[in-house]
C-alpha cells in the first residue's frame, strides 16, 4: 500500500504541470470554437473560466491530487467489504448451510436473487 501511494503522489506531481497547461490551451480553445446549443456557456462565461483557471489552476490540481490520496487512504483501510474470494469448490450442502467464505450479505442478495429466478 505504501509504495502504491508513494507511486500515485509521485506520478500525481510528474503530471500535475502537464495537465495544467493541458487544460488552460483547451479553455482558451473553447473560446475559438465554443460548443453552441442549450445549455452552452457564452464567450463571456467561457473567458471568464479560462482566466480563473489560469490563475486559481494549479491550486484546483493540487486540491484534487489531495483529495484522491485521502479517498485512497479510505478505501484502502475499509474493513467492511464484502469477502468475494473463494480458495476451493463448494459442495451444494456447503452452501445450504451457509458454509461458504462469502460475506453474509453478498450471499443473501446471491440467495434472494436465484429465489426470484423463474427459470
């Protein structure tokens, strides 16, 4: 886990000036060639956003790279998963009695569901 996130924060910053400038040359195209239609912005509005991420941008990148890392330190503790990994086959009495190692819930939805079956 920790070299994953030492590799995502590491990419996040080789990327970060990439995407940066990739961004700012695609709000200043939208200017040229701006989407028309309902619900599409105004040249105004669009220059109005192209310069408000030129200046607040890198800002905005970091705080979404730091966001990530947090959702990957959550997801990566979260201790009430459902268990999906099965080392060996299952005789039918095994499942009768529920002798399986799959978490309760996931065999109850699995349960309910093949009950529902008509076929």
């Amino acid at each position: 886990m920790l070299v994953c996130l030492v590799l995502f924060i590491v990419w996040q910053v080789i990327i970060m000036p990439f995407a940066y400038f990739k961004i700012v040359g695609h709000k200043f195209a939208l200017m040229v060639k701006g989407p028309t239609g309902a619900g599409s912005s105004s040249t105004l509005d669009r220059w109005g956003n192209a310069i408000v991420f030129l200046i607040f941008g890198p800002l905005i990148l970091f705080f979404n790279s730091l966001v990530d890392t947090v959702y990957f330190l959550i997801h990566v503790y979260k201790m009430d998963l459902d268990k999906t990994e099965a080392k060996k086959v299952y005789s039918e009495s095994d499942i009768r009695r529920k002798n399986i190692p799959i978490h309760r819930r996931t065999f109850e939805k699995m349960f309910k569901y093949f009950q529902t079956q008509n076929d």
